[in-house]
C-alpha cells in the first residue's frame, strides 16, 4: 500500500484526549499497511486567542511577526501529536512547513504555495516513522521568512503534501460526517452527499460553505488528488471529492440538479451612489480596489436615471477588507466625482450549486419562488454555470438557506447530521 495523508482540524486535536483519540486512529492506519503522513491545525481555538493576543498589544501587528506567532499554534499540536504516537509505541517526528519542505511567496497572512520539496518527510516515511506537519504554513522563497497561508490553510498544506509525495488519498479529517447539501448547524435535516466533483466543492466552498480550503480543492483538481472527507470522531465513510465524470459513473449523478445550498455571513456590500455614466469610471474604481489587494464578489450596476446621467454600482467584498475598501474608495471622490459611499455590514450571501442546473430550466425561478414565500428580499443576484447566489439581510440568512433547500428536496429523512463538537473546520 501507498501513502496515505491525514489532515487533523483543531476540533479534532482540541484537548489531550483528541490528541490521544488521532493518535490512535493514525496508528490503525499504519497497522494497515499504509505510510502515513499527518497534517495538523492548531489546537482548538488557539488560532483566535493568539489573534486575540496580537490585538491586545498591538492594534496593527506587522504581518511578519503575526505570522510568527500563529505558526506557533501548529507547532504545538505536532509536537504533542508526535508525543503521543511515541507513547503508543510507534516512531513519529515532527516537522514545521519549512521542515516539510512547503515554499511560498512572501505574502503574509494569505502566502501561496510555489513548490514542495518533501525529502525529510519522505525519507521519515522510509524509514518506518509517522510524519506530523504543522499545517497553515511555509517558508518564503525570497525572504525566508516564515509565513501563513491564510484560514483553513492546513487543508492546502495536506494536498500539496500528497501530490508532492504520491499519495493515494488525502483525507481531510473535521467534526463532521463529510459534506452535506446544508450546513448541519442550521439544516438540521441536511444529507450528507457520498460523491462530489471538484468543480461543485469549489463553487460550494467559495460561496461560504465551511467544507474545505478554496485553494486546497484548486490543487487537488489541477493534479487530480482525491480527497476523502470525513470525522475523525467516527468511522463512517465520508465524501468522496474526485473528478465530475467519476461522480457519474458511480453514483449515476446526471439526473440531480442541486448538489447543496452554501451560505457566507462573512461578506460586506458598499455602494458607490451617483456615479457619472461614461467611460472609465467603474474601471477606476475597481482598480483602486484591486490596489488595495481586495477581492470583490457580486457586481450591480443600476441603469442610469436619463435626468442625470448617474448611476450606483454595488459590490460585495470580505466584511475584514471593508473599511479599507471604504479608504481607497473616498480618495477618487474628486476625481471620478460621484455623490457618496455607502457600507452595510448587515448582509450575507445564500447559493444553490448543482452540476445539473445548467441544463434544467425553472431553477432561479423555483429559488426566488422560495425566498419570496420564506419572506426573504433579495438585494443582488449573481449566477454561473453550476450555481445561482443572492444577498440577503444577514437576518434572513438562515430562513433562507431553510427555505431553499426545502425547495428542491435536499434533505434527509432519517437524523443524518451529526456535528461532533467544535466550528466544522
């Protein structure tokens, strides 16, 4: 058998007895016949209090330090990992990112990987012990500074890992049963889906849903790694994220239409009022936004009232990036000239994704049917191929996740979802 890599999220390693719990299942892998590789997250919510600490002393941190003190949470769950592996009488070592062999740029805080070069893991592995990597890191290639690859970033650690060393799978391991058609959290009655193309996981995950890293699922597409998800609080056989034609071909997939309905709390909307309609205008506003080093979302640009020749074009963004999107924003007033900014934290974002919506009709017709009977009001709409989202008041976001995924039978009849403690990650 081939390697096999592990990744471990914080609710899984929270305290000494969720290490000692992954320990012991990282061992029955090895009893298997498989080499195996784990990544790690920090332990629990030590992430958010390290961030916490920051704050407190600083009110803006310099990424380089940040960056340093955070990896010191991955750190701590290696080692301690490591630790109880040993205890249970198998050879394990520890690694941090750069010991792994993960190189990235120097962006700090969002670092993207350029190459991994695995030969001290892989010679661990030869040698009959467990690697244990700390996740969410790397070093630069430039700098050699360390570096982070921003929230979720272990998942993107553990699949790069894989290709890098061949592995067969690699399973992504959370407090969840695998991927479900709804958050569990709030659709008590979501299913959890055996089989999923990569191309439905990335809309799924970039619209909000706590399943994976967006730019884990980018890598293991691009080099076609499979990823199995799953708990590492039960046995049960997770989700299958592979290729669109073997979702076909085993679950006989072509006739479903709506894979899942994803949600996202974490957006803020700003509308840039009285616009002049000419030429050059939206283009420089939005490059000042892409200055600014933001990634906007769903786009609205208002018909120009005839009286005025004005327009307001509204843009979804991070709630995180708002204020200095705002910045960048009222420094063109002036010169481009329009009438004021407005902001509203208050909004959040409902999709339906499907591979099958594309050749179906009625789909947006049979959501906005079900938002308008939930009561919920729809401020922008954006669509793709395999997926419809909206924005709705943050208030509404849960009636409307409920109410579309009532609309198009997603849910379970028997009590499938279970949420086995922490945030899902």
């Amino acid at each position: 058998m081939g390697i096999v890599v592990q990744k471990y999220g914080g609710s899984s390693v929270a305290d000494a007895a969720g290490v000692k719990r992954v320990a012991q299942r990282i061992i029955n892998t090895k009893k298997l016949g498989h080499e195996v590789v784990v990544v790690v997250s920090a332990m629990g919510d030590t992430t958010d209090e390290l961030i916490d600490l920051a704050n407190e002393v600083s009110p803006l941190p310099p990424a380089r330090e940040l960056d340093m003190l955070l990896t010191a949470g991955e750190r701590i769950s290696m080692a301690v990992l490591a630790m109880a592996i040993q205890n249970l009488g198998h050879e394990a070592r520890s690694f941090t990112g750069s010991q792994a062999g993960v190189i990235t740029d120097d962006a700090h805080g969002k670092a993207k990987i350029i190459d991994v070069t695995p030969g001290r893991i892989q010679a661990a592995v030869d040698e009959g012990a467990i690697a244990i990597v700390a996740g969410f890191q790397g070093v630069s290639q430039t700098t050699k500074d360390i570096t982070t690859l921003g929230r979720g970033g272990s998942d993107t650690t553990a699949v790069a890992l894989a290709v890098a060393l061949g592995a067969e799978v690699c399973e992504i391991y959370s407090d969840v049963d695998g991927i479900f058609t709804a958050d569990p959290r709030i659709e008590p009655t979501a299913r959890k889906v055996p089989r999923i193309s990569y191309e439905e996981t990335l809309e799924m995950a970039a619209q909000g849903a706590k399943i994976l890293h967006l730019r884990c699922v980018e890598y293991a597409r691009r080099y076609d790694m499979p990823i199995h998800v799953r708990s590492s609080f039960s046995e049960k056989e997770g989700t299958w994220v592979v290729k669109a034609e073997d979702v076909a071909q085993e679950d006989h997939m072509e006739a479903a239409i709506i894979t899942g309905v994803a949600h996202d709390r974490s957006q803020a909307k700003i509308t840039v009022v009285g616009v002049p309609d000419k030429p050059g205008e939206a283009a420089a506003l939005f490059r000042a936004v892409a200055d600014a080093q933001i990634n906007i979302d769903m786009i609205v640009q208002n018909v120009s009232a005839a009286a005025t020749s004005l327009t307001d074009i509204s843009f979804t963004l991070p709630r995180g990036e708002g204020q200095t999107a705002m910045t960048a924003l009222a420094g063109l007033q002036d010169a481009i000239g329009f009438e004021s900014l407005q902001y509203d934290d208050s909004v959040g974002k409902v999709s339906i994704v499907g591979a099958g919506m594309s050749s179906a009709p009625g789909i947006s017709a049979r959501f906005f049917e079900a938002l308008s009977d939930a009561g919920v009001n729809i401020e922008m709409i954006s669509t793709s191929e395999i997926r419809v989202s909206v924005v709705v008041a943050e208030s509404q976001v849960v009636d409307a996740v409920n109410a579309a995924h009532a609309a198009f039978d997603l849910g379970s009849d028997e009590i499938e979802a279970v949420v086995y403690g922490g945030t899902g990650r």
